[in-house]
C-alpha cells in the first residue's frame, strides 16, 4: 500500500528565505508526483505536477525534483513571501486505477 | 472560470438524516473523484468514476454512495449520518490522460454530523 509522508508538520520562517519542503513514499512504482497548495478554508490548487520519467518542473520561484527511486521529492521555494503562507500537500499518482495518494501536508508561515 | 462548482459549503445534520453534495464541472473531464478530509490528515478518496455511468470504490467508501448519470455532474450521497462522517469533502476531476494531467478541485463541502 502507498504511503506519504511529508515531515515536518509546520514550518515558520522568515520572510525571503530560500526553503524546501519534503515528501517521501514507500512504492516507486508511480505515474507522477504532484504538489499542490491549500489556503485555509479552500480547495486544493495544483502548483507543479512531475511526471515519472522527469527529474523536476519549475514554475516562477517554484522548484520541484522527483528521485523515483529513493521514494523522494522535494519542494524548493525561493525568496519566500508571506503570500506563500499555506499548506502544501504532495501526492503521487499510482495503481491500475490512478488513484491519488497524498500526504497529510506541511503548514507553511512566512514571517513578513 | 467555474472549474469545479460544489454545493452546499457548509451544512449541519443530525445523526440519521441523509443529504447529497453536489458536484458539476465545466471542463469537459472525464475523471471525477469524491475526497474527504480530517484534520491535520491528508485526503482520502472515498468514490471515483472515469465517465458516466462509471463508478468505483476508493479507500472510504463505507457510509456513502454516488452515482455519474452526466459528464458534468458527480454527487454524493450519504445515507444515515453518522458522526464519523463529520469531514471537509471535496471533488475533484481531471482529464482523460490522468499521467500528466492535474487533478482540480472545489473549494469544498464542510458538514457537521451532530
């Protein structure tokens, strides 16, 4: 069975910090690994989406990379802002049914 | 800009009562899920369906039931509320080449079983 984790659970820094966010899994056998972003009472919003045969994806101050075979990837956000203030939820994508497996998030704060 | 449309946003029921969450998209998406989520947990896939008329149990089906008679339209329904059902739920649906495609969601469904 597949399983997430994303430690720690919280994170606080200051503002225009260079940071990373953590995700491992425990089966490699994945269609592709996504992070998304959740602000508090909202839905989840996709934010880089890594494909099993790529090795990372990058949008704006957003930087994704995907080791498959040590189960990991991580999340880098450059310059951090307090507008990056949210959860970040990371979820991989497997199974004969493609099925979403997500870890339970790590709650980001940007200090201004 | 609909995207994925759920209603209600909030709703209260009593222990046995029964309700339906709706859920519609606007994008022409062949894949549409049903997830629940706790707190400080991740999301749990409750039902999924790849089209219409098609539909699939996911890790926490117990309790609830769907049905996809429309692309558009994805609801689900609980029977008999109990308080364990007290979640956010959310929908979600995605294109047919789930690969490299993301999954895009409501803004969720807040229900309180008491």
């Amino acid at each position: 069975k597949q399983e997430v984790t994303q430690i720690p659970a919280a994170l606080s820094v200051p503002e225009g910090e260079n940071l990373v966010l953590n995700c491992s899994f425990t089966d490699s056998a994945i269609y592709n690994l996504q992070w998304f972003r959740q602000d508090p009472g909202k839905g989840l919003t996709s934010l880089l989406l890594i494909q099993s045969s790529q090795r990372e994806q990058t949008s704006g101050r957003l930087n994704a990379s995907l080791d498959k075979s040590s189960g990991r990837s991580t999340l880098y956000i450059a310059a951090s802002q307090p507008g990056d203030s949210a959860t970040y939820l990371c979820a991989v994508l497997t199974g004969a049914n493609s099925k979403l497996t997500f870890g339970k998030g790590i709650t980001l704060s940007v200090r201004p | 800009n609909a995207g994925v449309t759920q209603t209600p946003k909030f709703r209260i029921l009593k222990i046995g009562q029964s309700m339906t969450l709706q859920c519609t998209q606007d994008m022409n998406h062949n894949y549409m899920y049903w997830y629940r989520q706790d707190p400080g947990m991740g999301l749990k896939l409750i039902y999924y369906s790849v089209g219409a008329g098609i539909t699939d149990k996911g890790e926490v089906p117990n309790g609830y039931n769907v049905s996809r008679s429309t692309t558009e339209d994805f609801p689900l329904r609980l029977e008999l509320a109990a308080p364990s059902q007290t979640s956010v739920y959310f929908c979600a649906s995605s294109q047919r080449d789930v690969s490299n495609q993301p999954q895009h969601f409501g803004d969720g469904t807040r229900l309180s079983i008491l």
